[in-house]
C-alpha cells in the first residue's frame, strides 16, 4: 500500500480506528452515539440550507462551471476526529470503503483527496470546509445583502458550543468516547493540540 502522505496516512488510521470500535460496539452504545450527535446534525442541515440559499449561485459561477473548485484545491484541510466520527455514522458502509479507498493511493490530483466527481465524498463534510466562504463570495453575497452577513455571523456562534471548549463540547466527548475504546490518532486535537489543551484548562475542563 503507497499512501500518500502523513495526512493521508493520519486519516485512514482515525477512519480505520472508527470503523474497528463502532464494530464492536453493542446496539445500545451505537445508539447513544448517534444521539449525541443529532443537535450537531440538525446544525449542519440549516447551515447548509443557509449557503446553500445564499452561496450555491455566486459558487456555482465562479468555481464550479470554471472547474476551479477553489474551495476543495488543498491537501491537508483540518479536519477533527470528530469531523470523521460524524461522517462515519452518516455514512454506508459502502460510502466508507470509498474514501478508505483513497486514501490507500496516491492523490495525483491538484486538490483534496475527497473530491470526487459529484462534490465531497462526505456525507457531513468537516466543520472548517463547511464554515469557510472564500472572501469574492463574501464580497459579493454580504454587499448584495448585508443581513446574510448577521446570519453567517449567527452560525459562526451557533457552531461554538460544539466545537469551541471553553463548556463541555460535543467535538471533545466524541474524542473521549473514542479514547475510552484504546484510540489515540493524531487528530484528536481536543486532547492534543497545546492551544485547545489550555483552553479547556482555564475553563476547568482538563
Ligand atoms: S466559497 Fe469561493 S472558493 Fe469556495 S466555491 Fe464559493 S466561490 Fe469558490
Ligand atoms: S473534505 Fe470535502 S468539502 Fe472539504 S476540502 Fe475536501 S472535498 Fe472539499
């Protein structure tokens, strides 16, 4: 197997470690998991309602049918541990062994590796990528109507109490949850990045 890079590397062992725990997981714990994180997805389907009704045509026009898809042109985006336990119990099985599957090749293409044709292979993409809007779309969307700008600005608060410890947030319980299975990857910043580290200390959280 030639992976492509550490990033590569780092996400197919998060993906593989989810995939090994929830196998093993009883119906019941499964089920409590899917719970915890339904707030979380009834976020992400109104945020997604939000670009979608305000971003999708200026998007459209400026990447898409350009074939820019300058949004998705990175390797290495952040994603959290989080992000890809969510994805993964949204995703089928079938949706899963696609992107292990790439990410066991090389990724010859100039943009990120979970592009595929149709758009992102992730059923719930990462919170970065679903909270960035490039500054031309903001210029355009904002100038045109200043109260989408109030509304983004909304979300952006709406998303902190589940990813933002400074309480007890949804992105560091999922890294627990996983952690109390035996997995320790790399992308589980809730408990290894030194800045979250010190956040969560100062509001008695680590
Ligand atoms: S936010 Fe900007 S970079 Fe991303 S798809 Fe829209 S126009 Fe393209
Ligand atoms: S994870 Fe998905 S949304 Fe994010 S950059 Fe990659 S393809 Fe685009």
């Amino acid at each position: 197997m030639e992976l492509e890079s550490d990033y590569n590397s780092a996400q197919l062992l998060s993906f593989s470690a989810i995939r090994q725990v929830c196998e093993r997981m009883s119906g019941e714990e499964l089920e409590r998991l899917r719970r915890m994180i339904e707030p979380y997805l009834d976020y992400r389907r109104q945020l997604d309602q939000f670009t979608r009704r305000h971003f999708a045509a200026f998007c459209r026009d400026a990447c898409f049918q350009t074939g820019l898809s300058a949004c998705c042109g990175f390797e290495s985006i952040i994603i959290f541990f989080a992000d890809q336990a969510i994805n993964y119990l949204c995703s089928t099985a079938v949706e899963m062994d696609r992107i292990l599957a790439l990410l066991e090749r090389t990724n010859r293409t100039n943009h990120c590796v979970f592009l595929g044709p149709e758009g992102c292979l992730w059923r719930v993409p990462p919170i970065t990528c679903a909270m960035y809007v490039c500054a031309a779309a903001k210029e355009k969307v904002f100038g045109a109507n200043p109260e989408t700008a109030v509304g983004f600005d909304e979300f952006r608060e709406a998303e902190k109490p589940f990813t933002r410890p400074t309480q007890p947030v949804l992105f560091d319980q999922l890294e627990k949850v996983f952690m109390a299975h035996g997995v320790a990857t790399s992308s589980m910043w809730f408990h290894r990045s030194p800045g979250l580290i010190r956040l969560k200390r100062r509001h008695g959280l680590a």
